[in-house]
C-alpha cells in the first residue's frame, strides 16, 4: 500500500497556522469528480488556502506562480490541476506528458505519494526518476509510457542523453522547491530541460523564496502567470518555541543526547555528512533509538532510514541540510540545530519540520561562545526572537525542553548504510521498514500503478 501524504497546514501572512477552508470544496473549485473523490476518500474535503488561491488558475491552464513554505498545501495545489489536465490523453513510449522537477530524492518520493492517487483515479501512470538507484526500472517505465515523471535534473537529462527520454510532448512542468534548486546549483541543467519542452505547455513554478536567480526562471519560462503569496516570506509559525543554548564544545554531546532523550520525536541537523554519522553513533550508544540521513548513503538506506523514523521505530534523525526540504513527516516535535546554519534560509526551512499541520514544536539552536555574534545576527535575519541560556549536560532547561526520559532500548545495532535489503535495524535495534508513506496520519490508497507505466 502507499500513501496520500498531504501537506495539511497552511499559514497566514503573519506566519500564523490556518485551518482548511470549510465553505469552499474542491468540486467548486471546478476539481473533476475522479480527482475531487480520491482527496475525500484520503478524508481531504476542504482545500487549504494556497490551493484555494492557485487551483482556478492552474485548472484554467494559466501559467501559475506560486509562494509558499513547505507544509503549505503546495503539492496538492499543483498535483490537482497537472492531473486533470493529462486525464483522458495518449502518451508515447519514452514521452511523458507531465513533469515535476525537484531538487531531492526525498522529495521526489513525497511527491510521488501525493500524485498516485490522483492519477490512479482518472487512469493516469507516474514515475519517480533520481540518481543513487539503477535506472534500468525508470528506463523501462519509460518505455512502458508513464504519462507523469518526477524527476531529479541529472538522472533525468542522463536518461534524455542517453536517448530514453524526451521531452517533447510535455503538456504541463511544474517546478517545485525552485529557490532550493538555485541553493544547489540546478539552475543551468533546470533551463536545459525546461528548454525541451513546448513553450507553449502550462508551466507552474512554487517556491519557498522568489529571490533573484527564481525570477531568472520566471521570466525565462512562464508566461504571464498569475502570482499567489500565501504567507511572509521570512515569518516562522507562531506555534514555535525557538531557543538558543549556549554550549561549551565539550558539553555539545551531553547537550544533545539529553535533548535527544526524552519522548519527543526529533529531528537533529549537523553541517556534515561525517558529522551525522558520529552523532548517530554517540546516540546509540547511549540507547537513543536514531537514525541517519545524509547523502554518504545508498539510496535504499535512505529510505528505509527515513521510514523508521516517520514510522516512530526511530526516535531521532540526525540530517544534514538534505532533510531540510521535502520531508515531511507529522509528529515531530524538536527540531535542534547541532551545528548553527549558514544562512537564516536555511535556519527557516530546518526549523519548519516541526510545528506543522497546526501543531506546535520546539526548535533548539546549539552555539558556542564563539558563534555567538554570527547567530544573533542569523536570528535577527530570520526574524526570530529566541529564548537565550547557557547550559551544560545536567542544566534542568534540558529536562523541560525534552520531557520525560524515554525508556532505553535493550539493542543498540547501527542502521545499514550500504543500500541492503530491508530486514536490518536502526540505531537502537527498531526494524527498518522498507516502505513509504508511512508517517503518522497517512492514509493508505491503492499502488497497483507505481512505478511503472502503463500500456494503452
């Protein structure tokens, strides 16, 4: 089985979260009947206010330009109006009609559980397109004529290189996680694959951000779209609790692992691949059931890493910034900043994996004394008065943040990180679950579609 995973908060202007908009339903909005019943048996009955404001425009084939953190409600706002466009239409081995480019594998696969579904309902095939796997089932997909890609820019122009894929026939491009794509230099091989489609096709493009190198794509690509700004662009959710501790270098583990150690699910970021690796194995020796995520794994790893923790089987992932966009996984109720980040971007999208769909969390930032000039000023830039302590490992802040102690788990065998078959455990001995889809709250659809095409 696999998962409608919906972004299912969305925010005000102010950064303030807001419920779905009752008096409005997606059939008024002019969603086909198919679409508008897979969202309601998923128990989706109310659009959000980003899909509200961009799902007229975006179903009348207008080129659409959106703004919205993640948790939104974006996916849904494109993922509607690129399947029924596509819906009742022919496609050719190896010429998808539809395309989603994003800039993480993660986010592919989030993507790809909101599209199903839909795409199911009215007959319609999808298929995840990245590097780190062989693409001997992404070429065959192709082949079989999946109608929708959601592609990674460099296995997919590998795959157009190599002459298995053209974009020729592209009826709809979304763009999504844009100003993320320019952060990790898509931008050229982004413009080369846009640049193989159709001028003339409907082009949506949704960012966190509309900074410069976005408004390069925009005025390049889209063609008198219509623009829909959701919330401040530099506004954290009011359901937030920031705090800045103050650390002395040899107390950061202590720090961390107490933090770690209570009941809340936690997402921890560190500035490196090496980084997460040693901070993963120091949780699991203090019986901290964690796993990792950085791009030093197989992409199978990955996976089933990310599943263990949005499962709850891992309590703790620690992440480089490649889980700060795109994953979404409800419950998670701390997120702390081992390592400070560079930019206030990059501090608003890590902290936006906790306080979502109108939940409230905390958000940890660990400084030594010496950062404490360059964090002040990334707080002011973000727009974001902490609350400010000094700490050590035994400091009574740390209880309160964390809660109650978990119970201690009786293994502590590290998680794979060469690609295995399912079957291995996490840090803390918890069953990795090769599956997707599988955070709090997803409702299960039918997968008889994925990953392949189908044949007409």
């Amino acid at each position: 089985m696999t998962a409608l995973s919906i972004e299912t908060s969305s925010m005000t202007r102010d950064g303030n979260h807001v419920a779905a908009t009752p008096d409005i339903t997606f059939a008024s909005l002019g969603v086909p009947a198919p679409i508008a019943g897979a969202l309601a048996r998923a128990g989706i009955t109310a659009p959000f206010p980003i899909q509200a404001a961009a799902l007229p425009d975006a179903l009348s084939g207008r080129d659409v330009l959106a703004r919205g953190r993640t948790g939104s409600g974006k996916t849904l706002a494109f993922s509607i109006p690129l399947v029924a466009a596509l819906a009742g239409g022919h496609t050719m081995a190896g010429r998808p009609r539809g395309l989603v480019l994003v800039p993480t594998r993660e986010l592919a696969n989030q993507v790809y559980e909101v599209l199903l579904p839909l795409a199911s309902a009215v007959g319609l095939s999808v298929v995840t397109i990245f590097g780190g796997v062989r693409q001997s089932r992404q070429v065959a997909a192709l082949r079989d004529r999946t109608d929708i890609v959601v592609a990674c820019p460099g296995r997919l122009a590998d795959l157009m290189t190599q002459g298995h894929c053209h974009l020729g026939d592209v009826e709809v491009s979304v763009l999504d996680e844009a100003d993320h794509m320019a952060d990790l230099g898509f931008l050229p091989v982004v413009r080369r694959l846009l640049d193989a489609t159709p001028a003339d096709g409907q082009r949506m493009l949704f960012s966190a951000t509309l900074d410069r190198d976005v408004d390069v794509l925009v005025r390049r690509f889209l063609t008198n779209p219509v623009r829909h700004e959701i919330d401040a662009a530099a506004a954290p959710p009011a359901a937030m609790t920031h705090h800045v501790l103050t650390v002395e270098p040899g107390d950061r583990v202590g720090v961390l692992t107490a933090l770690a150690g209570g009941r809340k699910q936690a997402l921890i970021f560190t500035r490196t691949k090496h980084s997460a690796q040693r901070l993963a194995r120091q949780l699991a020796a203090a019986r901290i059931p964690s796993a990792e995520l950085h791009g030093n794994l197989a992409q199978g790893a990955r996976e089933r890493n990310l599943a263990s923790f949005a499962s709850g089987a891992a309590r703790v992932l620690v992440a480089t910034d490649i889980a700060a966009r795109g994953i979404h996984v409800d419950g998670v109720g701390l997120v702390i900043h081992a390592d400070p980040p560079a930019e206030h971007k990059a501090y608003l999208h890590r902290s936006g994996r906790t306080a979502r769909a109108g939940a409230s969390g905390v958000v940890i930032t660990l400084q030594t004394p010496g950062q404490v000039g360059d964090v002040r000023a990334l707080m002011r830039k973000a727009n974001v008065v902490p609350k400010v302590a000094a700490v050590d490992p035994r400091s009574a802040l740390l209880r309160s943040i964390a809660g109650e102690p978990a119970e201690p788990v009786a293994s502590v065998s590290r998680p794979g990180t060469d690609g295995s078959p399912a079957g291995g455990t996490v840090a803390g001995g918890a069953p990795v679950v090769a599956t997707r889809g599988t955070g709090r709250g997803a409702v299960a659809m039918s997968s008889r579609y994925r990953g392949r095409g189908r044949r007409r």
